[in-house]
C-alpha cells in the first residue's frame, strides 16, 4: 500500500452519503485545484438545507455522573447533524492520514516528541524555572497560579490595575477550563473570542464541542440562526462565506478598542521564554499585537526545552489535526512591544497532581491536536457536547476524572476500546490503556453503578465455577437468558431494541464435545 | 505439541460451530488437541468493565484449565488478548506466566507458530469483506492498521488468500471500530448501534457477500444489525472459511 | 506558602520515577526536491497563497491591479512606496484601513510555503493582519528546505516576535467550507524578488 491508496480525493464510497453536496462550493488554488488546507474539506459535505434542530449537550447537574449515553443517543436523534458531524470529522482523519504517510519519518517523529514531552515533563520543575527566568529577562511579568481560580483573579488583577474592561482573545482550552469567560462575565469584564468557531459558541451561550473546530456540531443553518439572533444578520442567508464575513466585520471593532489580548499557548520554549501559538485565522496575532495590554495563559505542561524541538512539534501538529503541513499562522511571542505590557500565567490546575499518577502521568505529553477525537467512531457519533466536560473524546475520557473524579466517572466507559485514537497521537499517549486503567480505579472505588458491579460480581461467580456455568449455558432455550447475563440481564434489553438477537443455537460447544469427542466422560 | 483449545463464552453459547471448525482445523494439521472440560471464561467481560476482583476467580480457573499445554489456541483476537496482556488479577507466578504468554490467537497461530503454506481443503468462491476486530488488529498485531505509517502486513488476509476463489473487496472505512466494544453494546446502545450500522451499510457498498472476521463478537452484533436493516449479508468466522466450510 | 512554591513542591514531589533522558533529534533528509523555488511556490498554492513573478521592469507587476485597486497601501520595503509611512504610525490600531500591506520575508520555507517575518519586517506588527492583502517580497536565495531547517535561524532566539505565515487568514469553522481572509488577510502573495544589492 502507497500513499496513494490513502489519497483523501480518491472516488471511494462514504458511509454517510446523505450530506454529500451537488455542487462544489471550496475555493481554488492559484492553480485551479480545490484547496484542503486550515480545517477546509477535501470533499464537499454539506448537511441539507432541512432546519433540524441542533441537539444539545449533557444534561448537567451539579457533581451527578454525566450520562453521555443519554446526550450521544439525542445527537444520534437529529441524524442531519449526526451524519455532518461523523463525516466531516472522518474526512479530517483522512486528510491526517495522508499527511502521515507522506513523511517517511513520521514514526520517528511521534517517537521523538514523546520522549522531548516525557524528558521535560519529568523534570518540570528545571524547565519551568528556566523558561521563568528567560520570559523575566525579555521584560515579561511572569505570574503563577495553583489553580483555574487562581489565574482568573490573577487576569482580573492585571486588568483593574489598566483599568482594563474589554479583551479579545484567541483561543484556549486552558482558558475553558479555568471557567474564564464567565467568572470575568460576573466581574463586569466584556470578554469578545475572535476565533471564528469559539465566537459562534459564545454568540449561543453553548461550550466549544472539539478542541480544533469548536462549532463542528453545528450546521450553517444553526449558525445563520445563532448570528441573526445576536449579530442581526439575515436569518436567511445560511452562506458560510456571508457568515464568517459577518463574524469578520463585526468583530474588528471589538480587536482595535479592546484594552487587553489574551492568548493560549501551544508551546512555551524554557530556553528563550518564548510563547508560540499556532492558528489558522490569526486571530492569536491580532490579540497580541493591537491591544497595548497582552496576557499569555499557558498551561505548565506545555513547556518544551529548546527552540530546535519546535522542528518536531510544529511538523506534527497541524499535519495530526487538519492533515495540513502547518497552520495558517505559527507566532511565537518573546518581548513586549515598545510601550506595551506582556504578562504571563503559568497554571497547574491538577498537572502538578497529574503527574503523580504512575498509571496516568503521560497524558500530560497532549498538544491538544484533536487527532483522537477525528478518529474515534463514538466521538464523531456522539458530538463533543455529550461529553459535559472541557475536554471531549478520548483524551477527555482520561484527563476529566482528574478534575472531578465523581462527575466524570462514567466517561472511561464510553469508549469501545479500539486504541485507534493511539495510534494517531502524535506523542504516542496510550490512551486506550489508560480508558482501561481508569476503569480499574473507578470500580475498586466504587464510582461505577451498583447494578452495573453488581451484575459483574454476579458474572464472575458463575463463571468461576464450572457446573454452574455449563448448566447456565446448556440448555438452548436459556442461553440467550442467562449467558451472557450482563447483555440481557437488563430491563430495558438494549441489545433487542437496535438489533436482532442472536439465534439459539441447538446446543453449546460443551454439550456437542460431549456428545461427539468424549468417551466415557473424559478426554 | 500439545495444544489446549480455549472455546470463548460466548461461542461457547451463541457460535458453537466456530469452535468445532477450529477444532477441526488445528487436527487437519495433525496437531494433538486437547479441550479442557471445566473451562469457562478469560474474564473479559468483568475487566472490561473495570471489574478485575470479580475476574479473579474466573481467571485463577483459566490458568487451572490451561496449565500444562504447549500452547493455547483460541479463536477469538480480543480473549487472547485479554489473558495475555489483563490476566493481572492473580499472583503471577511462573505458572501464570506461562499460560498467558503460551495463549495464541487462531490466526497467529496459524501465521507465525505453524506457518501454513497452503489450505488444499478450502475453498470460499465467494465477495468477502474482512472485518478487523479492534483487539486482534491493534492488540495483537494483526495486520497494520490504517493509522500507522509502517509497511503493510496482514496475517488474516494471508491466510484467506490460501483459499481458493475468495474474492476480496475494500471497505472507505477499512479499520474503525464496528461498536460492539463488549459490554459497551448493553450500555451504550444508541451509539453502537449506529456504530454497526454504518459498518454493515459499508460491507454492502463494497458489494460484500460474506464478512468474515477472526472475532464472533464483532460478527455477531454486525449480524444482528444487518438483519435489523434487511441487507443480505453473511457473516462468517475465518475458522470456518480455513476449515473448508463451504457456505 | 506562594503558588509558585506549592507548584514547584508538588512538581518535585510527583516527579515521575525512571530515566527519560532528552533525545537527539537528527536531521531528517527534506521532503522537497532540489528546486526549493518550485516546491515553495507548489506548497504555498496548495494553502491558500499565490506566487507572483516580478516583472521586467516592475518588480510588482503580478499584483499591480491589486496596488491600483488599493486606496491605502502601506510599504515597509525600499522598493515601493506606499501611502502611509509605517515608521510613522504610533498606535496598531491606525493601520486598520490599510488596504495592501507590502513587506518582504527573513527567508521561506519550501516544505510548507512558509514565510517568516519578525517586528523589524512588519514595523507595525498589526499591519500584517489588520490590512486586506498582503504582499511579501521573497528573495529566492532566501528559501530554506524545511521547517528544521528554519528552526536553526537566530531569529526566533532573538526577535521579541518572530512568526510564520503559510498562505492568508483561513478557517473552516462552518461546515467545513474553506474562507479566506477569517480574520486576518483575504490574501497573500509572495513576489520571488532577490534583496537589492547594497
């Protein structure tokens, strides 16, 4: 197999044929080819102008598990969106692909940046005293905070000391996580996200579902109704280029009268305290370049030790993400301009626990690319917002029970397990294992349903024992009863509902070995 | 060589004739096989839910079973995998160690310990699609999967392709995950389903006739899933296609 | 006890156990062939950015309908003369009504069609992103194979803003449709003009 055979544009079968489009509405290249960069389609896939509902996240309450079999099973009851949403993300995991398997190296690469993350995150404490005393020394105020509450008094502080009331930020995860919008909403601080995909999500009051492309759930018709409804847009016009011009216009205003830009960080450098950010709007660069007040919020994990290793990170990033060879803009942020303020938030917000955990730790090698949550077939059938927490998918599925172990108990278990999502981590976390490792611990601490241990302990006592078992299984008529009892065992027979069950067969493997190859009862 | 043949659960229940097919199989080689009678279970379904002291017993009663065997052979890539990699939940001495790393998956087996040449008595004249189970591929190395930039092998599609008139048809979607995921099918239902739909709505774009597969788990939902669907597909483990199974 | 010292405890404290020392990282051969012009041009196309010849006797002849269309043009290269006087502006905000930008590239980079700028290119850092196109002066000889190759330069361990631009602003937030210009610029083009000889 070449890499041809892995070419997005190749005429192969889809399995949701229902959003193709007729016609073609991407822009050319120079050269008249259709154009794929940024998070841009390599084919056409658009959901039918037929106003469907757009399905909503978790229900949450409180600290109560989230049910995300019960959000995953609503996203699945608006199949327009379902069938976008599934296939627009596969078709990102295609382009991955062959952007993969167009270097030769790429192996080696994953390999490299895992072991410059577990170096650097082993010996944090060195890298992070460095890149502090660099970001001092370029003229940077370099602050420190113990958690997501921490960095937004310390946000706020920097601002009422400016007298600061409006920023426009780009974006970043460590932000959500931080619950930063709407702490500064409650302190009078009007906060204005410029990327395009976190703008809409602001716009409806809603979180960002993907940690790449945060509006990726919605269809151009959710989004025409989020615009008309706070931009006064026409609610008619569902153009994807009308709305984003809309969006562009509209905030370009808020850009040049912002008091403060604030960024994330993808990487900070410890040997020269540089922070980098990686967009494809360059909405990042606007935010730190037009305000006279800038703020980093950089998350502790994201240090990396040398400018040169940016050669292996900055290669595996957009290729993991988009399937593109690099983003639209890479920024890396050292020195204030002439006039101006550069502050930095270093945050732990649990990493510092994290990295504790023997069986845990290595998730704190992510560069948040989103390449797991592109490929694993329950993210892109159950959207982001099933989830209830800042991260979705799989990488969610290990890192949210670090935050709320109780809340996020049941995310391990929406998982079938197929390790795809390793395999295109481009730091090689092991995620899979580690969905398997959690399970282990939410179960020896109880924090899975009694029914669901009960009906486990149930299980493992019959098949601990021989006779029983083979009497369970031996009759015909039972079989489907009893074994396996944790499938049917179940009042509402989920199995039954969606698909037939399986034939009885006439006897098991046991009583035919019995019959045919036993003599005298023993073999 | 003494091989202990391990017959999972749930083709124990549901798939009988995949563990005679397997059976025969091995013995077409004139291999000494052995089926230990008191056996049970790997303890998949409860380490799959987390569940590894309510595996404890079931487990400590699969090394008892299958102590004293050259190899273990199985049928199943995700209960090979479970004993090789999770059998954790008792002491390991050396006589569990060498249980789980004795535990072979049929096609490996097959592939890498007897390294099959030819399959004279089998013949399938038949559009087959292979369906990857998740932990025979990326648990136990299967074949390579479509997200690794590594040269392309596979062991199944060697073996099938030992087997006069099989006709192999190609899947968009070559590796994802079908949804069966064990118990995640009981407990995640909406999101399986559709999982499987989609898969067996693939195997029939590619014009699939039989799929086969080195797992029943994974066939047995896609099964009950095209049936739901009213597509014409078949579905049916590569014991039985290597086995001479004329279908 | 600070946050900076509970962080740094805890840091300690949790310090995974086991050698992960840093790895080498070679030099991996280019993905791009001998002619760097080429491949640059070919991958800067592919996203979303546009090459440009300079003419006999006008370097920007390719873009010469764009300057003509524009009302402001705001040059910080010798080699045009805009309307607005970058050096002048003394607030970012002051170049939102620049219609092209024209400023020329440290180097390029061929495996991505890649140009680096630093704020002594941009003068007014903003102005690469507040204008509507931008026009990039790239002397050929400036091009460098590749992304590990660029990271070797001095630049980014001296610049207090060093950044890369590989084509104009893009997103496909919306359905997946790909739009120019999200943000920032609705275009660039890069015009392959050696440096005039001092």
């Amino acid at each position: 197999m070449s890499a041809e055979d892995l070419h997005p544009r190749e005429r192969e079968g889809v399995v949701n044929p229902v959003v193709r489009a007729a016609t073609d509405e991407s822009e050319r290249g120079q050269d008249g080819r259709r154009l794929d960069h940024a998070e841009g389609t390599s084919k056409p896939i658009k959901a039918p102008p037929v106003r469907e509902p757009q399905p909503r996240g978790a229900k949450i309450r409180g600290d109560r598990p989230i049910d995300q079999a019960e959000a995953a099973e609503r996203f699945l009851a608006a199949p327009l969106h379902a069938a976008a949403h599934d296939e627009r993300l596969w078709d990102l995991r295609k382009k991955r692909d062959a952007a993969a398997f167009g270097i030769p190296e790429w192996e080696e690469l994953r390999e490299l940046a895992s072991q410059i993350k577990t170096h650097t995150l082993s010996h944090l404490d060195l890298y992070l005293e460095q890149f502090e005393a660099a970001a001092k020394a370029n003229g940077v105020h370099v602050h420190w905070a113990r958690d997501g509450a921490e960095h937004n008094r310390i946000v706020l502080g920097i601002l009422r000391d400016h007298g600061a009331r409006t920023i426009v930020k780009s974006k970043s995860m460590l932000t959500e996580e931080c619950g930063f919008r709407h702490f500064m909403a409650g302190e009078g601080i009007e906060i204005i996200e410029t990327d395009l995909g976190e703008r809409i999500q602001q716009l409806d009051d809603e979180e960002p579902s993907h940690i790449v492309a945060p509006a990726v759930h919605k269809t151009r018709l959710d989004v025409a109704e989020v615009f008309a409804r706070t931009l006064g847009t026409d609610p008619d016009n569902d153009d994807a280029h009308y709305l984003a011009e809309s969006q562009r216009e509209t905030t370009r205003p808020h850009i040049l009268n912002a008091d403060a830009g604030m960024t994330g960080c993808n990487f900070a450098i410890a040997e020269t305290g540089t922070v980098v950010t990686c967009t494809n709007e360059g909405n990042a660069d606007l935010s730190g370049n037009v305000p006279k007040l800038q703020i980093h919020s950089i998350g502790i994990e994201k240090l990396i030790p040398r400018i040169e290793h940016l050669g292996v990170f900055i290669r595996l990033l957009s290729r993991s993400a988009l399937g593109s060879p690099i983003t639209q803009y890479t920024s890396h942020f050292r020195k204030p301009r002439a006039g101006t303020e550069m502050h930095m938030v270093l945050v732990d917000n649990g990493r510092s626990a994290r990295l504790g955990m023997e069986e845990f730790w290595t998730s704190l090698k992510c560069i948040r690319c989103g390449a797991c949550m592109n490929t694993c077939p329950v993210y892109r059938r159950s959207g982001g917002l099933s989830y209830g927490a800042t991260y979705a998918g799989p990488i969610g599925l290990i890192i949210d029970p670090t935050f709320n172990k109780r809340k996020y108990s049941t995310l391990p278990f929406s998982s079938t397990m197929n390790g795809s999502c390793t395999n295109v981590c481009p730091v090689k976390i092991n995620i899979h294992e580690q969905i398997f490792a959690w399970r282990k611990v939410l179960a020896e601490e109880h924090q899975i349903p009694l029914l669901k241990q009960g009906m486990m302990k149930a299980a493992g006592a019959v098949l601990a024992r021989p006779a029983a078992y083979r009497a369970a299984i031996g009759a015909a008529d039972s079989a489907l009863k009893v074994l396996p009892r944790f499938a049917v065992y179940n009042p509402l027979n989920t199995w039954g509902k969606k698909r037939e069950m399986p034939d009885a067969p006439r006897q098991s493997f046991h009583a035919w070995y019995k019959e045919n190859r036993m003599k005298d009862g023993a073999k | 060589m003494r091989i202990g043949l391990f017959v999972p659960c749930y083709v124990d229940a549901f798939e009988p004739e995949v563990g005679i097919a397997t059976l025969e199989l091995l013995e077409r080689f004139g291999l000494d096989v052995h089926y230990p009678y008191d056996q049970t279970c790997c303890g998949q379904p409860m380490t799959n839910t987390g569940c590894h002291q309510e595996a404890a017993a079931t487990e400590a009663l699969f090394v008892k079973n299958f102590s004293g065997f050259d190899y273990v052979v199985a049928p199943s890539g995700s209960c090979v995998h479970q004993v090789r990699e999770h059998l954790t939940a008792i002491p390991q001495t050396d006589a569990v160690r060498k249980v789980r790393e004795s535990t072979f998956e049929l096609v490996e087996f097959l592939h890498d310990v007897l390294k099959v040449e030819a399959l004279p008595w089998a013949r399938f004249p038949h559009k087959v699609a292979y369906h990857a189970n998740c932990n025979a591929l990326r648990g136990i190395d299967h074949a390579r999967p479509s997200e690794l930039n590594l040269p392309y092998f596979s062991k199944p599609l060697n073996l099938l392709k030992k087997v006069a008139g099989v006709e192999l048809v190609n899947l968009a979607r070559p590796d994802e995950c079908c949804g069966f995921g064990g118990t995640f099918s009981v407990f995640e239902p909406a999101v399986s389903a559709k999982m499987g739909y989609d898969k067996v709505a693939d195997q029939k774009r590619a014009g699939a006739e039989y799929v086969v597969s080195a797992d029943s788990s994974c066939l047995m939902h896609q099964k009950g899933c095209a049936e739901r669907l009213g597509l014409p597909l078949k579905y049916i483990h590569i014991a039985q296609v290597l086995n001479g199974a004329a279908a | 006890m600070s946050a900076r010292e509970a962080i740094f405890s805890d840091l300690r404290q949790n310090r995974p156990a086991g050698e992960f020392p840093l790895p080498e990282v070679p030099l991996f051969p280019p993905l791009v062939g001998d002619d760097l012009v080429a491949e640059f041009g070919e991958r800067l196309v592919r996203m979303g950015g546009r090459v440009a010849e300079p003419g006999a006797d006008d370097v920007f002849a390719g873009v010469r309908e764009r300057l003509a269309a524009a009302t402001v043009v705001a040059s910080a290269v010798p080699e045009l003369e805009g309307t607005l006087d970058l050096r002048a502006v003394s607030r970012p905000q002051d170049v939102n009504d620049v219609d092209v930008a024209v400023v020329r590239a440290v180097f390029g980079i061929a495996e991505t069609g890649s140009v680096l700028f630093t704020q002594d290119q941009l003068i007014v850092n903003a102005v690469a992103y507040l204008a509507q196109h931008l026009v990039v002066l790239l002397d050929p000889a400036d091009i460098l194979p590749n992304v590990q190759a660029a990271y070797r330069r001095p630049e980014f361990g001296q610049a207090a803003y060093a950044v890369l631009h590989t084509g104009p602003s893009a997103t496909a937030d919306i359905e997946g449709v790909l739009i120019h210009g999200a943000q920032g610029v609705r275009s660039l083009t890069v015009v392959l003009q050696p440096r005039a000889t001092p």
